[in-house]
C-alpha cells in the first residue's frame, strides 16, 4: 500500500484553474440566473412544450443525460474500471477478515459489492439511483443467489439519515463527489459504522492519466482535494493509492482515436461525441502519441480511509 504522492501545491493548482461561468452565479436560495430565468420560463408552458423544449436545448448544447452517461460508463468500464485493483487492496488490507456487513454508496452493477458477499459471506446495502444498475445488480446477484444477502436498498440518491443499520464497512467508490464537501453527510456517514467500522471513499487522484492530461474536467473532485479538505475540517484520514495500468491500443489504432475513446472523451466531457470539442480530440491524441513507444497509461485512484475508531470528534447519531 502506498500513500498518495500528490501534494496540496497540487491541489491548489488545479483548484486555481477553476472559472466560475454564468451558471455558477449563485442566487438567494441556491439557484443561478440563468436557470432562474430558464426556469420562469419554461414554468410558464404547458407541459409537454416545455418538455420539448427542454430537450431540444439539452440537445443543442449536446450535453449527455445522467442515463446516456452511464451507459457509455458501462462500456468503458470493462476495460479501464479500477474495481479489481479496489478488491485487491480490500484483501490486502486485511479488513475483511474481521467485516460482516458492507453498504455501498453507489454500486453501480454491483460487481465489486457481489463478490466481496460470495467470497466472504458479506451482508450488502446499497444507494443507487441509476435504475439500469439496480436492475443489473439485483439481476446478477438473483444469479448467483445472492438476493437474501442484500439487507437494505435505497433506490434513490444517497440518504445517509435513512440508513437503518449500521455496517462495518461503507464504501463509496467513484461516486463521493455528489456529497461534495459536506460534513453532514460525512458525519451522519460515520455514525452508521460499527466501532470498528471504516469508510472508504476512492476517487480519481489528480496522478491520474485523464487527470494529468486534462481530460477530466478540473472541477472535478479528486482523492487529494477531499483530503485536503479533511485536513482543514481536523478530521483524521488516511490516503492510499490503487494503480490500473491500460493498453495505449484500446484508445489509439492507427493514429486515430478508437471507439472506446471517443466513449472516454463523451463521458468526461459530459457530451455527445459530435460535441466534444476538437482542443479536448486532439489534447488526448496528442497524449496517447506521447505514450506510444511505452505503450500504456496509468488510472490512479486515492482511496480515503475514515476509521470510526480513531474520530476524536463527537460523531451525532
Ligand atoms: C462512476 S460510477 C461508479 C460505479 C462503481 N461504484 C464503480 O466503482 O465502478 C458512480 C455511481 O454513483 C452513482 N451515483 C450518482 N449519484 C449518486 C448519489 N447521489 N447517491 C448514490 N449514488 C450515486 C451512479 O449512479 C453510479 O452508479
């Protein structure tokens, strides 16, 4: 096991690069101008005109919905997903020697949460609000009859308050960054684990190719920036690093980008691979040419470690 490299001179690099658009201008209430307006709007047409309308402008920009998003995730997943260096450090690390029960802020298909019940027996609870990987899920774990292992679901966003267990381990793997920097959630969190229990939260680290390549956008939330923003709030962690090296091919076949590229370039850039701008092609292509002659790269994902044990401030249950 590792510990992250990446320093907070990192951190504050990439935090600086940030630029605040239009949307971001914040009204009272949490709302920005522009979607106020848009709001005000289309509030004001009948319903299945704004529908068209909404959809129409969602098209124009070419942004992907949540649901487009996810099913190129689960084509890119196969061949670049950091679930299998995840388990691998999990049985490193001896924690599942001692773990019975486990929930999942969103699982995804599950694959990770499924066999880590089949090969040591875990009880699972999950949050998914995507339905296609609840399907997934449950379908795979009817299959490998695993169903009376499932012990609590919630088929929604992530809702730390309506937990009605308490786990040993809670695992949040690619999907922190919708609680963001939010100490509620992580203390309500916390207060679902066992004494001994363990959050782990994994995320992109900023070491990451499509982080260093700046293909990801750089408001994204890294590994480094939640511990940095740990270290601030005075909550004791611990930050390890997983490695998943990948074909330099499945992205780059005769000087042009391949399918499962353009995939990539569409899922971090949030659009449709006709919208995807030509500085973010090239950008990439001009990285994997850099690359060719070692014939990989390298996804880095920090892990973040919360024992329940060693949190020296009082936790609300
Ligand atoms: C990048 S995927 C990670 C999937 C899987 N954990 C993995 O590591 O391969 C992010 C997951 O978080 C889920 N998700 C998004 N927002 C969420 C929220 N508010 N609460 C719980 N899960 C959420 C998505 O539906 C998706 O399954």
């Amino acid at each position: 096991m590792r510990q992250l490299s990446c320093t907070n001179a990192a951190v504050n690099e990439n935090t600086q690069k940030r630029r605040v658009g239009t949307d971001q201008l914040i009204l009272t209430g949490g709302r920005s101008i522009r979607s106020w307006i848009r709001h005000r709007v289309t509030q004001a047409l009948p319903s299945p005109l704004a529908r068209t309308l909404k959809w129409v402008r969602s098209r124009g920009r070419g942004r992907l919905s949540a649901e487009a998003r996810w099913q190129i995730f689960d084509r890119i997943s196969p061949h670049m997903s950091m679930v299998d260096p995840l388990y691998e450090w999990l049985l490193e690390s001896g924690m599942l020697d001692s773990a019975e029960s486990l929930f999942s802020i969103g699982p995804g298909d599950g694959r990770l949460e499924l066999r880590l019940a089949k090969n040591f027996g875990l009880t699972v609870g999950y949050a998914e609000p995507t339905v296609a990987f609840r399907d997934s899920l449950e379908a795979s774990a009817d299959a490998a009859g695993l169903t009376n292992r499932i012990v609590e679901r919630q088929e929604g966003p992530y809702k730390p308050r309506r937990l009605t267990r308490r786990y040993d381990l809670i695992l949040s793997s690619g999907s922190w960054y919708a609680a963001g920097y939010d100490r509620g959630t992580l203390d309500q969190t916390l207060s679902a684990l066992t004494p001994n229990g363990v959050l782990i939260i994994a995320l992109s680290s900023c070491d990451d190719f499509f982080m260093t390549e700046r293909i990801t956008r750089p408001t994204v939330m890294t590994a480094e920036d939640l511990a940095h923003w740990l270290g601030n709030q005075g909550v004791e962690h611990e930050v390890h690093r997983v490695e998943r090296r990948v074909s330099n091919d499945l992205l780059l076949e005769s000087g042009q980008l391949t399918e499962l590229a353009r995939d990539v370039l569409s899922f971090y850039t949030l659009r449709h691979w006709y919208k995807v701008p030509s500085r973010d092609r090239d950008r990439l292509k001009a990285s994997l040419f850099r690359n060719k002659e070692r014939g990989f790269f390298t996804r880095v994902r920090g892990l973040v470690v919360l024992y329940k044990s060693r949190q020296t401030y009082v936790v609300h249950v």
